[in-house]
C-alpha cells in the first residue's frame, strides 16, 4: 500500500469517527447549528423589515387579522392564551432542539429579548415543536438563554409550517406584520426599530 494512500485511509477513519462521536451524543445539531451563526454572522440572512414589505405603521389590507385561538403551556407547566396577549407585539418563533438552523439563531434571539425583555408592550413566545417537550426545556435551561419556552395545545390554521424555524410577528393592532421561514438574524439595529414600530 502508498504511503499517501494509507494517509488518505487514516484520514477518512478519523474523520468518520468523529462525526460517528457527534452524531451519537446528539452534538451534531449543535455543531451544525454553531456553523450556520457563522453564515447569520454575514447578514445575508435578515428577515426583510422593511415598512414597503411589512406593512409596520400603514393602514394596509395586505397584512391580515391574526389569529389569536392559540393555547401555549410554558416550561412551569402554566396555561397561556394567546387572546391574553392581545394589544402587545408578539414575537412568535418556532423551533425544536433537532433543527440546526434554529439552534443558529437563538443566540441572537436571546440577545434581542434581553433588550426588550423590560419593555411590557413586547413579547417573545419560542414554542418548541420537539415531541418531548422536556427535551426543549433541558435545552433552554444547559444553554442559560433568558427566554421562555413553550409548547401548544393548538395552533391555529394561519402557523401552520412545514419549515422550521419560522418566526411571525404580531403588532399591536392584532395584524401579522412578518412571516418569515427559516433562520434569521433578528440582532439588529433594524429589527428593533422594526419591532418598536409595530407597537
């Protein structure tokens, strides 16, 4: 046998034997999930927030009515109607512990809602869609984030997704303001803006 075809084999075990390690221990998604930031990093990947796209602040038929017949539980095991939030802007995102692209933007989700978390007319509902619902709260709690988790009771016809994540926003007049499928980058100076608009 070559010497460099016995470096290639070498080469080829080793690295097959640690993704075998990462997806054994259930750290793949994570590693995933950490490389993917990185693309987040970039900003190619911001929700468009723009007030000619969202409709934030216009009188505009084209955002519609939201629909508030949503029941969440939290991780205290407490009932939430969505209807009881009705007046405040509701940032809803939908992720599970198995979605890298999800375990890519929480960081900077976390890092939002401690900017606003003071703020009374703003809140964050990240509904987990993992089976186990525990998993979701062992996750929220290793990673320290400062936000609640939730899962649903029913979700109403209008939040059905097929992708994940997928986050909505609701403003204060009860309108969907933003839809936006898959990871984002909700860190920034203009989602912010963007959020306090819609109060």
């Amino acid at each position: 046998m070559k010497k460099g075809t016995k470096k290639n084999i070498i080469e080829v075990v080793v690295i097959g034997g640690i993704l075998g390690i990462l997806v054994f221990t259930g750290l793949h998604t994570e590693v995933i999930g950490f490389v993917q930031r990185g693309i987040l990093q970039t900003g190619i990947m911001e929700p468009d927030v723009s007030v000619e796209e969202a409709g934030v602040g216009l009188v505009d038929q084209q955002d519609p009515d939201a629909d508030f017949r949503m029941t969440l539980v939290n991780s205290k095991g407490e009932d939430l109607s969505l209807e009881e939030l009705r007046g405040k802007v509701i940032f809803i995102n939908f992720w599970a512990t198995w979605c890298p692209p999800c375990i890519a933007e929480m960081p900077g989700i976390n890092e939002l809602y401690k900017d606003v978390e003071q703020d009374d007319d703003i809140v964050f509902i990240m509904l987990s869609i993992d089976k186990d619902f525990q998993k979701a709260i062992d996750f929220n709690e290793r990673k320290d984030y400062d936000f609640e988790v939730y899962r649903a009771k029913s979700i109403p016809p209008m939040y059905a997704t097929q992708s994940i994540p997928t986050t909505y926003v609701i403003d204060a007049n009860g309108k969907l303001v933003l839809s936006h499928l898959g990871m984002g980058d909700y860190d920034t100076k203009e989602f912010r803006e963007f959020l306090n608009n819609a109060k």
